[in-house]
C-alpha cells in the first residue's frame, strides 16, 4: 500500500512537470471517479447474505410445491394404473 502511494506521488509529480498542475489534477480526479463508479456498481451486483437466503428460502418452497404436486400426479397415475389392470382382469 505505501508503495503505491509512492508511486502515484511520483507520476503526479511527473505529470505536473509535462502537463501543468490544472491538467494532472483533472486527469487524477477522472480516475478517482471513474474509479469509484465502478466500485459503487460492482458492488450493486454483489448478493448479500440476505438475498441468499431469501432465494433458498424461494427455492425450497418452490421445490416443495414440485415435490408435492408430482406425488399428487404419480399417486394419480399409480391408481388409473390400477383401475385398467382391474378392468382387464375382470373380463
């Protein structure tokens, strides 16, 4: 970390030296908030632990109801399955 802040006290002096004082200072402040922008919208992307869990408590339950209507079909199914079977053996 210090190195860094030795180096850009070193290029802003350079810059100053090229390009004058106004235009390094212009430069410097573009990329301090091009760089915060980006920062504030990747973190606007990142999920927090709140999100997560609301979307496994979402996922569970959406799981649940699956689960809960393919065993009202397969039960349906297991007893039409029956009901042909019977009526076969009958005749």
């Amino acid at each position: 970390m210090y190195l860094e802040a030795k180096e850009t006290a070193r290029l802003y002096e350079l810059l100053c030296e090229k390009l004058g004082n106004d235009t390094t200072e212009a430069i410097f402040k573009y990329i301090d908030n091009k760089t915060e922008r980006s920062v504030e919208a990747t973190i606007k992307t990142l999920a927090t632990k709140d999100d997560l869990a609301k979307v496994k408590y979402d996922l569970s339950k959406e799981i649940g109801n699956s689960v809960k209507w393919m065993f009202v079909f397969w039960v349906g199914q297991f007893g039409a399955t029956i009901a042909i079977l019977l009526l076969l053996l009958k005749k």
